[in-house]
C-alpha cells in the first residue's frame, strides 16, 4: 500500500526548501543527512504503522540532490515495503522505483525561476507561523507550525516534521547531520535502470511566462493545507 498522503506532506515540505531563496533552494553548499520516520493512525477503521528510512544528499546549494528513502507500512496483517529515489539536477526531476527498476524523468521548468518571494513567507501566506527556536543534533532550527504539522529548519534544511493528517501521526527526524563537506560525483549516481520520459509534453512547450507564480503556487498549497485541516 502506498503512503500517498505522507507524500503530500513530503512535497509540501520539498515546495518549502525550493522557495527558501530567491536563487538557491538551501543555504548550504552541501549536505548530507540521514532520517528516521514512523507513523501510526487509522485509515478507514483500518490500523496503520510504518517505519523507515532516508537520506538526504545535496551539492551546489541544492541544485543537485538526492532523497532516497525505505519505507515498511504495515495494515491489515501485511507489510509492505518500498524504495524509491528521487533526484533533482537543476531542471530536471528522476523518479527511482527499485521494485520496478524504472526512472521517470520530469522536465520541472519552475525549477529555473526564480522569485523574490522567500520560503518563510510562503510559510506564513499559508498560515504558519514561527513558534519557537529549538535545537536538532545541536543545530538551531526554526520551529515552523501549520497546516496540521511542525517543522523543524537548518538553513532551509528539514531536520524534523510532525503531522497529523488524515488519522496518521507522521514523525520524520535527522539522526545524523553533515553540512558543508566534500560529496563525490558518484554519490549522486543513478542505478542502471531504463528512463522513460514523464510529464515532458504538458511543461516544455509552455512559455516561462505561463508557468505558476509564487503566489499561485502558495494558494495551491492552502488547499492542500484546507483539506489536511479537515
């Protein structure tokens, strides 16, 4: 079964470190971090848990990045488990599916614009709001809380998140941080799987001018947030 709505929370979380900076999406050079999750609820009088892992790598400010993550959810007396990678290098989006052995390729032209718009204001324009000032492995983060979740932020960098949303409690927490170090080219290798080409004829013939705005992208994020509120 897959997770889709721990997903959803993950990409809000992805859309926020994008608009972190105008022009680059962390503000560090690199990074390499590593996570813990778990969650636990009921979907539909159905009982749900699951536990994983992942692992953040970043070079040239986040230009280029990978998350790769397992993950093992268990309801209804089964467990599944999936592992998956994501890539980003510059314009470009790289779906890994491990159990397929598949990549999809997305050409993300938002990925090129800039805004003058910083991620904390995308933050509070869908109503959160800094709360506090707490450390994560001696790093000082920003507390940020909304749309039914907390986050913790380094220098743009996710260092922990709780949600509740949908009758899931979702926990994700670094459990060891390396910031502005030396990362090999090869660490951002993709597995020789084939690549297919997804979403490429609905973004690469639309003039940069009709791509979403800032703050077309912030009110799709409050209707997220409205549903999750729910």
């Amino acid at each position: 079964m897959k997770t889709v709505y721990l997903r959803i929370i993950l990409g809000l979380i992805l859309c926020s470190n994008f608009l972190w900076a105008s022009s680059k999406r962390y503000e560090v050079q690199s990074a390499i971090v590593h996570y813990t999750s778990s969650s636990q609820g009921e979907v539909f009088g159905m009982k749900t848990t699951s536990t994983g892992k992942s692992i953040l790598t970043l070079k040239e400010w986040g230009a280029v990045e990978t998350m790769e993550e397992t993950l093992s959810q268990s309801s209804m007396g089964q467990t599944d488990t999936t592992h998956t990678l994501t890539k980003i290098d510059h314009d470009s989006v790289y779906l890994v599916d491990f159990d397929d052995k598949t990549i999809t390729k997305v050409s993300n032209p938002m990925m090129k614009k800039e805004t003058a718009q910083s991620g904390k204001e995308m933050l509070e324009s869908i109503g959160a709001k800094k709360i506090a000032q707490e450390e994560i492995l001696g790093y000082p983060c920003e507390v940020w809380e909304g749309m039914g979740s907390k986050m913790w932020f380094y220098k743009g960098i996710m260092l922990k998140s709780e949600a509740l949303s949908m009758g899931i409690n979702y926990t994700m927490i670094a459990t060891d941080i390396q910031i502005n170090i030396s990362i090999e080219d090869e660490q951002f290798d993709l597995p020789n799987f084939p690549i297919q080409e997804g979403m490429k004829s609905q973004h690469d013939d639309i003039p940069q001018e009709q791509m979403p705005s800032a703050q077309e992208l912030q009110k799709m994020m409050q209707n997220l947030g409205d549903m999750f509120s729910k």
